[in-house]
C-alpha cells in the first residue's frame, strides 16, 4: 500500500494505492496451500494456519480499505472529522490490527502442533514437521517486513507536522510492532523447539527399538541354553 498525503498547513487530501507486492509473493515461502489443505482436516477452528490467511488476503489487496469505509460511515466518525494526515495513521493502524491478527493465528496454530507432538511423539505426522519448518521460515519474512514498517512508523513520529496531533497514537502503533517483532521471535525459536522435540522422540523410539531387539535376543538365547539343557539331561 503506497500512502501520499498533502503537506502542511492543510493534511486535508490522503491518495492510497494498493497493488499485490511481487517482492512478497516471491519472499514468501511456499507451501500454503498444502498447510491450509492439511488444515481443514482439522475440526477445530484452532488449526487455521495464518498461511492460509496471506493467501487469501492477496486476492482481497484492498479489504484494510472496507475497513476504514465502515469506520468512515459511522455517526460522528472521528476519521472524518480529523485531517487527512489522521486518515494515515487509521491505514496504519489497520494494517498492524491486520499483523496482530496474523501472529495470534500462529500462535494458535503452533500451539495445536505442540500438543500434537506431545501426544503422539514420533508417531507425529511427517508433513506437520514440515508445516513447522515453514511456519519458521514464514516468521522470519513477516519480521523483516514489520521492521520495515517500524522504520516508516518512526519516520512519521520524527515529522513534526505529521506528529503534532498523533504522537500518542503512533507510538502506541510502534509499541504493537515491537510486540508482533518480539512474538516472531519467540514462535521461531518455539519452531525450533518443536522440532528438536521430534528429533529426541525418534531418538527415544529409536532407543526403545534397539533395547526391544536386546531383549528379544536375550529371551531367545536363554530358551536354546534351556533346551540344550534337557536335551543334555536326556
């Protein structure tokens, strides 16, 4: 989304632009379409992966749009008795109330797999370890895009025409980045995580396999030490 604002002393006339971003979609790691396949197996609303969300957002470019509309049509909408440069912070605003929306999604989701993994151990479907792999690689491509967008935040702050009136409001914008910046870090080091868990429960079958073959081993030589006895005592 490109935002032009008219500079001051008016701020009274906001153009945006919204066009898919074709640096995402090739930044974007693939394989949303099997998470959400493998998903809507699931009953539980809980297992929607916020892949699925992205994919569906990238045919719908201007629905943070519908959004501000229905804002600006309530009575006494504060959007359209304010500036044009409060009409920037709404589209602002709406996009980081977007990411927010897109991390809890995650953190539904890896929370599902964790309990997943717990219960079956290494039973745990194959191509859930690769969702979590995914989802990892997908972190880190919103945490990038969120630091980008703290940058123009903080640019805004630093205006003074801009930040005369919106200071409060844009720092609290800035304080919800750094919460979604600081939960990508923690759901892709919980990515890890749950992968090493798989891999010390293929170790502990592994280890229970080996220990079962042991004592299969040991049961059989004793029963031919038993038999050669009684044939010895015939």
């Amino acid at each position: 989304v490109a935002v032009f604002c008219t500079g001051p002393p008016l701020l009274d006339t906001v153009i945006t632009i919204a066009q898919e971003d074709r640096s995402f979609a090739e930044d974007w790691p693939s394989g949303a379409a099997e998470s959400r396949g493998n998903c809507e197996t699931q009953a539980s609303e809980e297992c929607q992966p916020a892949a699925a969300f992205f994919a569906s957002s990238r045919t719908q470019v201007d629905c943070w749009a519908d959004k501000i509309r229905s804002r600006l049509h309530q009575p006494l909408s504060r959007v359209r008795e304010r500036r044009g440069d409060f009409l920037v912070y709404m589209v602002i605003d709406t996009t980081t109330d977007e990411l927010m929306l897109v991390i809890r999604a995650y953190i539904a989701r890896l929370g599902w797999l964790e309990a997943r993994l717990g219960a079956l151990g290494a039973q745990f479907p194959r191509d859930m370890l690769v969702e979590v792999v995914l989802i990892g690689r997908q972190l880190g491509v919103i945490s990038r895009r969120v630091r980008g967008l703290t940058r123009a935040v903080k640019k805004f702050i630093e205006d003074r025409d801009i930040a005369a009136g919106l200071n409060a409001y844009l720092q609290d914008i800035v304080e919800h980045l750094d919460e979604v910046s600081d939960d990508c870090e923690r759901l892709g080091g919980k990515c890890g995580a749950i992968a090493d868990a798989y891999d010390r429960a293929l170790d502990r079958e592994r280890e229970r396999g080996v220990r079962w073959q042991a004592e299969q081993a040991r049961q059989q030589e004793l029963r031919r030490a038993a038999q050669a006895d009684r044939q010895n005592n015939i």
